[in-house]
C-alpha cells in the first residue's frame, strides 16, 4: 500500500512539472497509463484493465500502441466485450483486416470481419491520407539518409560530406514544409501507424531524433505543447530534451565538420 501511494505521489509531481500545472489534454492519461503499464508488466492483468479504461476515458483518441497493450489485457482477463471495443477503435484508426487475423475464435470475430468494410470507410472518409502520406515520405528519405550517413562513417561507403549535408537538409526543410503545410502530425489527424505487421509509434519521434543529432534543435521550446497535443508521448518529450549531436548544435554544417573530425580525421 506505501508503496503505491509513493508511486501515486511520485508520478503527479512529475505530471504537474510536465505540463506546468494546465492545459495538457493528455495529463491525466499519462498519469493512468503509467500505472497501467506497470501492472501489466507485473502480470496484474485486473488492475492494469481497471487503470486503462480509466485512461481512455480521459480522451477521444488513445495511443495506438497502448489500444495494442490493452487489447492483450482485455484477452488475458477474458474481457470480450472490451476486445470488440478495441478492435473497432483500431479498425477506425486505419489498422487492417489482417492485424486481427488471430482473433477469428472468439465471438465478436464474425462480426467485426463482416462490418469491417465500414470500419475502413470511416478512416478514409475522416482522416488525412495525404497529411500521413508526406509524414510516411519523409520519414524514408530520414531513414535512407541515415543509412548512408552511418555507411559513410563506418568507411563502407566514400559519400562526400557536402552530399550528406544537403540530403540531411533536404530531410530538415521536409519535416518544416510537412508542418506548415498540415501542422504537426498526431494519430487523430492521420490515424494509426501499421507498420511491419504491428502498430507502431509514428515516425515523428525519430525524425526529430535525427533532426537534433544532426544539429537543428527543430521546435525545442514546443516540445511540452507537442506532448499535451499528441504527436509525441509524454517520454519522447522528455527524452528529445537530452538528445544533441556531436557539434554545438547550431546547424547541419557544423554538426558534420564535428563528424568529418571525429569519424573521418586520418583521412
């Protein structure tokens, strides 16, 4: 019993620093969906149910990755209707038939498969397909950049670094023209991210992982605001608070003459 009340007393003072005491919508889900996970972790399948529908009351639209951890809650404690439930909200989301393939033994199952064309209706009827496509492209051209970045530092590949600049600038003004363009990206807008088979975060965490590496602290001051919002959890927030480069962080330039001297020195 201390101990929980420790944890109650812990994790709201880390709320009320986090979103400075108002205006976060996601406040209170946070603050539920800790404990959520940490009963789940801990096999307290009961509780950690009871702590998610909590969470999930406290907004219209949850993260896509803890609807996927409660789904396997709601299997665990036997709860079916809770699984339909959830199984619909994904559905609306954007996630496909085949994500649900391994639940055609229990009851809703029939007739989830049969209103499914419906649930696919409404997520293209309500959400920005070319909004989820811009982010979807940005995030490969990161992931390509990134990848010859790494090839050239390991020695496998002779890139210049004025190349390497420019396609990691190219990566930088997408995210920036992605976000005048449509705002940033949050799964109310552009709905879940499937991806390889399961449901996953969207890529904006990582952009702006790579974008502050590279050494453009992109929209630092708004990152708090941004977690509030729901385009990154509350962690990310915290994390991309941390996350630097090997430079001064005043641009991709000097970023990458601090990487020529660490990686390529000899040469």
């Amino acid at each position: 019993m201390f101990k929980k009340i420790f944890l109650i007393l812990l994790l709201n003072l880390i709320s009320i620093e986090f979103v400075a005491a108002q205006n976060c919508d996601y406040e209170e889900y946070y603050k539920n969906i800790e404990f959520a996970r940490k009963e789940y972790a801990n096999d307290n399948f009961k509780e950690a149910s009871k702590l998610y529908k909590i969470a999930f009351e406290s907004t219209d639209f949850p993260f896509g990755t803890d609807l996927c951890i409660a789904f396997k809650v709601a299997q665990k404690t036997k709860d079916e209707i809770w699984m339909e439930q959830i199984a619909i909200q994904l559905a609306k989301g954007g996630v496909p038939l085949k994500y649900f393939k391994f639940f055609t033994k229990y009851k809703w199952s029939k007739k989830f498969y049969t209103q499914f064309p419906q649930y696919e209706k409404y997520f293209n009827e309500n959400f920005d397909l070319e909004f989820r496509k811009t982010l979807v492209d940005v995030a490969k051209l990161d992931k390509e950049t990134n990848n010859r970045f790494h090839d050239w530092r390991t020695r496998k590949e002779a890139h210049s670094v004025d190349t390497l600049v420019a396609e990691m600038t190219n990566v930088s003004l997408g995210f920036q023209k992605m976000i005048e363009k449509f705002g940033f990206p949050t799964e109310q807008k552009i709905g879940y991210y499937y991806n390889k088979g399961d449901v996953n975060e969207l890529p904006t965490f990582v952009l702006f992982t790579h974008i502050y590496q590279r050494g453009e602290l992109l929209y630092k001051e708004r990152l708090t605001e941004l977690a509030c919002k729901g385009s990154l959890t509350q962690f990310q927030s915290k994390q991309l608070e941390n996350i630097r480069g090997l430079g001064n962080s005043t641009g991709i330039v000097q970023e990458m003459k601090a990487r020529e001297k660490k990686y390529r020195k000899n040469e």
